[in-house]
C-alpha cells in the first residue's frame, strides 16, 4: 500500500509517453483526447473484447509532441497517467519495478509534511476517472456493437522518407450505419450520451491525416 513512512523519498517520472502508440481511454475521456489524437477500438488479443484507445503517436520513440520534461504536451490519458500505480481493495498500490519510479529526482509524490503531491493527486484522479469510466465504456461499447455500428479501418501511410505506417485491426463507428438507425434508436443513443460520444470518436479519425502532414513537414525541416 502507498504510504508516506515507505514511499516518501520516491518520485515519478514519465515512462510510457515516448513509446506507447495507443493508449486505452474511457468514453469520459474522448472530448478532451479527440483535441488531440484519433480514438479507435481495438480487440484484446487474450480475450477478443473490445476497448476504446487514442493514437499517440505515429511513431514509438517520436518525442516531437512532449515538453521538456518527457511528458505529452496534449492531453495525457488517465491510463498513462496511472502507470505503475493500482487500486486493491479501494486503497492505492504500486509495482515498485516499474520505471516510472526513482528514488532520487521526478516528481515527489509526498509533500515534506507527508501531504499528497500535485503529481500524486493527478494519479489518484486518473486511477477514479478508469475505476468510474471503464465499466461505463464497456456498456457503451456493447451499445455499439449490438447495433451493429463497429467497422475495421485500416491504416496504411507512407512519408517523404519512404518510410511506411501500418496499423491494422482497428475499428471505428460506422458513420453509415449510424445515419442509417431508425430515429428511436438514435433518440435512445441521445439520451444515453452514445451519440454524442459516436459523433466525437468519428470526427477524431481527422486527426490522422493532420498527425501525418505534421511528421513529413518535419521529415522536410530535417
């Protein structure tokens, strides 16, 4: 269990931001992420369930979009934000090995006086955005695919450096099949939030295109 007398010398740092490429969201999330990254939904490769994820990035080690130190400049998914740290039996925990912690530098995670930190309390919001927000995205993504609304999309990019992006089993709401509801379904969509959060998820895949011009006008200041 996390407490003050073990862990007050700890401190975190960032450890995922450089190198994840999707990061799991919940659908509370998707307002603030679709600013920045395109949501898709993915499979689990142990179970075949979906989830709901944002793509970071184009490229894992691409450190062009994080601020000096290490951590995303857009918005930082709660996932992301709780690496290394756990809820177990409503108290927090943490994996002492993961990288995320150091015993000297980062971020403390415990104020001299033994008060939680700034950077502590971000954690502890993202562990209850995820605790409150994945069983809520679940539900949505049931929603979804009773209704037939989920469709692959590929992706496949090639830059001015010849080099090639390609992601695949991934999945979007089918703006199609969404127009194509009859009009009690779409009213049921609206007072559930579904629709609102539909609309969100297909307007963020612009984010792709604008991801990808963004790396070859680099590529071409290199």
């Amino acid at each position: 269990m996390l407490g003050f007398e073990q862990h007050g010398a700890l401190g975190i740092q960032p450890s995922g931001d450089a190198e994840r490429l999707f990061v799991q969201i919940v659908v509370g999330e998707f307002g603030a992420a679709a600013v920045d990254y395109p949501i898709l939904f993915a499979k689990r490769p142990d179970t075949g369930r979906f989830y709901a994820g944002a793509l970071l990035r184009l490229q894992a080690g691409d450190d062009a979009d994080l601020d000096e130190s290490g951590r995303l400049r857009g918005y930082r998914p709660a996932d992301l934000e709780r690496e290394g740290f756990f809820v177990e039996q409503d108290r927090i925990v943490i994996d002492r090995a993961h990288p995320v912690f150091v015993e000297r530098g980062g971020s403390a995670l415990f104020e001299t006086e033994g008060e939680l930190s700034e950077a502590l309390q971000r954690v502890q919001r993202a562990l209850g955005r995820l605790h409150v927000g994945l069983p809520t995205t679940d539900g949505f993504i049931a929603r979804l695919l009773e209704r037939s609304l989920l469709e692959p999309i590929d992706i496949d990019l090639r830059f001015d450096d010849g080099t090639r992006f390609r992601l695949e089993d991934l999945y979007t709401v089918s703006a199609d099949a969404l127009a194509d509801l009859p009009d009690a379904v779409v009213l049921a969509m609206f007072r559930e939030g579904d629709l609102a959060a539909c609309h969100t998820q297909i307007q963020s895949v612009r984010q792709i295109p604008r991801m990808a011009r963004l790396r070859n006008d680099r590529l071409a200041g290199a």
